[in-house]
C-alpha cells in the first residue's frame, strides 16, 4: 500500500528537490478537468485576543468524508461553495455558503464570493479583503518560493501546496482594529472529482517561530485508521530552505473535550491535549506539545479550526507560544475515536490511534 501511495503522489519527490519558481504553479477557479478548488490563508500567532486568522475556501464539494460539508448543499455538490473566515474570539458569522453559479465570479486573478470577500492578483502579490460587520479586513500577500508540497498526483489528477508568505494589513473585529503584520501560508489545491475517496481523518497545525521560522504538521488517516500521511515541514525564510520530515512522525491525542455532533450528523471528539514528535538517526529531533484553547469553530469541509498554547522544541532549543492554529476532522467509527488507553499502549506506535479520554 505505502508502495503505491509513492507511486501515485509524487510530493514526497518534489519536497526533496530545490525551490521553484512560484510562477509555475497551477492557480486558476474550477474548469471542466479540476471541479474541486481549495484555497488558504493561514496567519498563526497573532497577538491576544485573535491568535490566529483564516481564510479557507472550498469550491465544490469533494466525494470523501473529512472533505465534505453535505449541510452546506442547497442545489449540487459541485455548486456548493464554502468559505470560512475566523479567528480565535467568539464569532457568529465565520461560515458562508455560495452557490458557484449565483454568487460567485472567477476569473483571471480574481476570485469573489457574493460581496463578502474577495481575493485579487498573481504570484508573487495577492490582496485579499472580506466586509463583515463582525469581522473584516484588508490584507497584502506576498508569496515567497518556500513552497511544501502535501499533494502532487500523477496524471495531473490532484494537487495541493503551500507557500510561505508574509501579510500586512487591518483587521477589525467588532468595533476594534488590529495592525496585522505576520508570516503565513498560501495554499492552493485542485482536484478532479473522484467517485470517492476513502479519507476520514486530518489533523494540520501551524506555528511561527523566532528567526523567520515556521513549522507545519498534518497526518491523514483513512476510514479504516490506516495512515494515508504523517509529516513535519519546517520552513525557515532566513536560510530559504525547507526540510520536510515523513518517517516516524507521531501524533498522539492525551485529552479530548466531550463529543460533538457536527451539522452533518458526524460525532465527533476534538483535541483538548495533543503532541507530536519526530527523531531521525541523524539527531534531528523535533518535539511538540500542544492545549487547545477551546475556541473551536465548525466549517472546514466536515470538520473544525481553532488555536492552541504550545511548548515546542527542535533539537533542544525550546520556544512556547499561545498562538498555533489547528485544523481537525475526525470522520473515522467510533470505535477507533473511542480506543481506550490500555488498548493504546499495546498497540504499534507507528500506526498508533490517538488516546481519546473521555472527561
């Protein structure tokens, strides 16, 4: 199986060579090939009260569990369009529907959802704006060629990246106004429509670190637990380098909040205390223990954002932070939500279950 996961995604190839031109990446709306498109801006550790920014888009809705939003659907799947918007305060209004044909308008450069938010330009400048009385901004992007690849198909079926960027802008949140000035991610992904995939797990955090620093974390699991992808990407703008770490990668969940049920109907168990780890044979270790702050928000695809307070440490040198951002859909059975602990500990840490204790 993990054979023919390589053979198929070729990002684990193209995380390993030098960075390209940002020029050459594929950006462009929904066509008649890729009728599932992703975009994002990521804005971790930012200064209380808002810890974190986003901007998550979904155009069409895609035929795997941890992907999809059903309750967002009012005329078809490839119609629906979902956008979140958030940061780590109380919000009413992050989550928007769009209908592609109705409401939105994608173009060269410009891609508008109804008059809400908008986001403009071509490598290496973007400008992405939202007017909301809860909560808008104005913000300019300007794409570096740090570029991590989480997906790259063969055949051209899927492809999935992130660039490290910097952003500068406002950002009002009720009646105050923050100066917003922060690395970040752009990311951009396109699909064609499979029948299905088999996807039921994702987890993906973001933190910025001193030195011009940042570090990205994700695993996805399929619906029968396997593990699909576990990786650690750590960008540094400084040196312009970027090392991607896939073996031995770890995820263990130590607290989960009561369950959920999400509008699609989904329990689903959320992460109270989670850590990461990663050690290699050449001394590269890397050490994450994270809480979250309990501010989570429904909306992407089927799952949840929020923010987290977080003790890192890569190869010895330790930061904390109160600002990292997660990203977490469990779509999994029960069965493997519910694993209990002593079960955990008998079983192979490399396909290891997070420990869900209930409290």
């Amino acid at each position: 199986m993990r054979f023919l996961q390589d053979f198929l995604d070729r990002s684990k190839q193209l995380n390993q060579t030098p960075a390209v031109s940002q020029h050459n990446l594929a950006y462009h709306g929904p066509n008649q090939k890729y009728k599932i498109i992703h975009q994002g801006l990521i804005l971790p550790d930012l200064p209380a009260p808002l810890h974190y920014l986003n901007f998550l888009s979904i155009i069409g809705q895609p035929n795997a569990p941890m992907l999809a939003n059903p309750s967002a659907i009012q005329t078809n799947a490839l119609d629906t369009v979902t956008v979140i918007c958030s940061t780590s305060p109380h919000m009413a209004g992050h989550l928007n529907r769009y209908s592609v044909k109705k409401d939105c308008k994608f173009q060269y450069s410009l891609f508008q959802f109804l008059d809400r938010e908008k986001l403009t330009g071509d490598f290496p400048h973007f400008r992405l704006q939202r007017f909301d009385s809860e909560l808008s901004f104005d913000l300019s992007i300007h794409t570096t060629n740090l570029i991590s690849h989480f997906t790259q198909m063969r055949f051209a079926l899927a492809d999935h990246w992130s660039l490290l960027c910097y952003c500068q802008g406002t950002l009002h949140y009720k009646d105050q106004k923050y100066l917003i000035e922060s690395l970040g991610s752009f990311e951009f992904a396109r699909s064609f429509n499979f029948p299905y995939l088999p996807l039921a797990f994702l987890t993906y955090q973001i933190i910025n670190l001193k030195e011009g620093r940042q570090l990205l974390l994700v695993q996805i699991r399929d619906s029968l637990n396997s593990i699909v992808q576990s990786r650690i990407y750590l960008r540094d703008l400084k040196k312009m380098t970027n090392q991607m770490f896939d073996q031995k990668v770890y995820f263990k969940v130590h607290r989960v909040y009561p369950s959920v049920m999400t509008p699609n109907g989904q329990k689903m168990y959320l992460p109270r205390e989670f850590e990461w780890c990663y050690e290699d044979d050449k001394g590269m270790k890397i050490w994450l223990q994270g809480q979250s702050r309990g501010d989570f928000k429904f909306g992407l695809a089927a799952g949840y954002v929020g923010s987290f307070n977080y003790q890192v440490s890569i190869n010895g040198e330790t930061e904390h932070g109160e600002g990292g951002y997660c990203e977490y859909i469990d779509c999994r059975s029960l069965r493997f939500q519910e694993q209990n602990k002593t079960e955990k500990l008998l079983g192979n840490l490399s396909n290891s279950v997070p420990i869900m204790l209930k409290k």
